[in-house]
C-alpha cells in the first residue's frame, strides 16, 4: 500500500518543484544590478583583498581614493595613495604605508 502511495505523490511532487523553480527565476529577474562604488572590497584568489575609501583630500566634488591591500600570503597591510590624482599628466600610485598585520594585532592588543 505505500508503493501505491509514493507512486501516486511522484507527478504532484515534480509539478510543485516546477512551480518554485518557475517562481525563482520570475524574482531573480527582477533583483537590481549592484553597482560598483568607491569603498567596495574585492578579494581575489591569489589570497589579496583589496578596498578602497576616500582620503578626505581633494577637491569637494572628487575625493581622492586610498587603496587598501590585505596580502594573506605574507600577512601583510600596504596603503596605496594617488597624489594629486586629478592630473593624470603628473599623478602616480604611491605606496604610502605599509605593516605586518601580527605586528599590527599585537600592538592593538
């Protein structure tokens, strides 16, 4: 008698499984795209995160950027800074900073 049940409860099972797939894909087209803002973080595979903030420099409209990257392989912190980074003509990526995050723990301890 339960083969009989589970034989009969199969075409039911597979139509509501249908029916959530179809309602899944109707919410998953209406999500908005998230775009890409200063502040972020990207990780990568090769074990750096990077983020980036605005230094509070610069002209009102356009801040300048500080880069942050984590490189987990070294366990170590560099802060990356564009001076005058309007003028692309006169503008390069400085290292600014950097620390071994252990050393950087520690001392926050």
């Amino acid at each position: 008698m339960t083969r009989r049940n589970s034989i009969s409860a199969s075409p039911v099972l597979w139509a509501s499984a249908f029916v959530i797939a179809a309602l899944s894909i109707i919410q998953a087209g209406r999500l908005t795209p998230n775009p890409a803002y200063a502040g972020q973080a990207v990780t990568t595979d090769e074990g750096f995160s990077m983020v980036t903030t605005s230094s509070g420099q610069g002209p009102q409209n356009e801040r300048y950027d500080v880069l942050y990257v984590i490189d987990s392989a070294e366990e170590s912190l560099f802060i990356y800074y564009i001076d005058n980074a309007n003028s692309p003509a006169t503008s390069r990526l400085d290292l600014k900073n950097g620390a071994f995050l252990p050393n950087l723990f520690n001392a926050a301890r």
